[in-house]
C-alpha cells in the first residue's frame, strides 16, 4: 500500500524567504510523486511532478523538489517566497504500472506568507 | 479551453435526503476520478472510470456511494440516505490517459453540507 506524510500541517515563512515543505512516502513499487496547489477558493492545480529521469524536478512559479529514493522523500522547496504562495499544498502519489494512476494525497501543508 | 467542471458548486441538504452530484470532464479525457476532501484533510480517491473498463471502485466509503459515467463524457456521483460525515468537498478530476503519466486536472469541487 502507498502512503504519503507531510510534515507540518502549517508552514510560515517571511516573505523573500526559502519556503521548504515536506513530504515523506512510502511505496512498494516506484513510485511517482506529485505537488499540487490549491488556492484560496480553487481548485487543486499541479505545480510539479516526479515520474522517471532526472530526480530534480522544477515546476510553475519558480518551485522545485527533489525525489530522493533513500530517503523515501520528494520536499518542495522556492528559494524566495512571494505574497501570492499563500496556499494549501498536497503531496501525492501514484505507481506507475499495473494500476489506475489514482493518487494517494498527504494531509496537506498550508503555507502561510508574512510580509 | 474549457476544464473539468462540476456542479452544483454547493449542496446543503438534510440527513437522510439523496444527492446527485455531476462532472462533465475536458473532452478527449478518458479517465475519469472522484475524490473527496473533509475539511482538514487530504483528499480521498473514491472511484475512477476508464473508458469502458469496469471502474475501480475501491475507494468508495459505503455501499451508500455510487457513480455512473456515460461513455467518455460526463459521470454522476450519487450519495444515498446521507449523513453528516458525508459533508466534504467532492473533487472530480479527469486525464487523457493512465494518470501514472498523465496529469490528472481537477475541477472546482462541489461543496456537500449534510445538516
């Protein structure tokens, strides 16, 4: 079975700051990992996903995270937090063969921006 | 183009009453997936559809919880008798293909209160 745990359920950072969020997973078979997005009174937006190939993986609005197979990690990292990050975030995964590509979410980190 | 859209985009109805709850998915996509999410959690996969394939149903929480698809085109979320704990927002999303490496896109959520 696939699991995934994010790490804190709120994060505050300052504004112009290095926003980290975690995410840890556990999964038997490779796994592929996601960041979604949502904002306030949006739906859930992909900003970047891990399938094969390079484990650094950069996505929309300047974020990055990097899948670390030892570790059973894929953290999201923007070096500069910006007013408009404030969100809710999700961590997901899904296995990519032999299965329905339905994603399993983390709890959720909601990132909170201060000027 | 046009998204994954959902309506009603609220619901308030009373315990007991039965409610239908429907997704129209970007044209072309063949998958199709509903999830739900309580307030403060992650979202929960509840069932997707695949073309004509028999949907994976292994999410749904009772024997309360239905949905059909029509095809390629729009599917209908079905919740019989409800009772509180089935208020959440119910997200539909949709990919053109095995999510493993296709994007699934979301749609705007129907917020269900159960009072």
């Amino acid at each position: 079975a696939q699991s995934v745990t994010q790490l804190g359920s709120h994060v505050s950072v300052s504004e112009g700051a290095l926003v980290l969020l975690r995410c840890n997973y556990s999964s038997s078979v490779p796994p592929y990992l996601f960041w979604y997005v949502q904002y306030p009174n949006q739906g859930l937006q992909l900003l970047l996903k891990y399938t094969t190939g390079a484990t650094l993986v950069k996505g929309i609005n300047g974020f990055e995270a990097e899948f670390k197979k030892s570790e059973t990690s894929f953290h999201l990292t923007k070096p500069s937090a910006h007013m408009s990050d404030a969100a809710e975030y999700f961590c997901a995964v899904t296995s990519g063969s032999g299965n329905t590509g339905k994603l399993i979410f983390g709890q959720g980190t909601t990132l909170q921006v201060k000027p | 183009g046009a998204g994954v859209s959902q309506s009603p985009s609220n619901k308030v109805t009373e315990k007991g009453k039965d409610v239908e709850l429907r997704c129209d998915p970007i044209s072309g996509h063949t998958a199709l997936y509903w999830y739900r999410q309580r307030l403060g959690q992650g979202l929960e996969f509840l069932i997707y559809f695949q073309g004509n394939s028999a949907p994976d149903k292994s999410g749904l929480p009772s024997d309360r919880f239905s949905a059909e698809r029509t095809g390629e085109s729009v599917s209908t979320l079905t919740i019989q008798r409800t009772q509180q704990e089935d208020s959440a927002v119910y997200l539909c999303a949709s990919s053109s293909g095995l999510a493993g490496l296709n994007t699934q896109y979301f749609g705007p959520g129907t917020r269900l209160t159960v009072l």
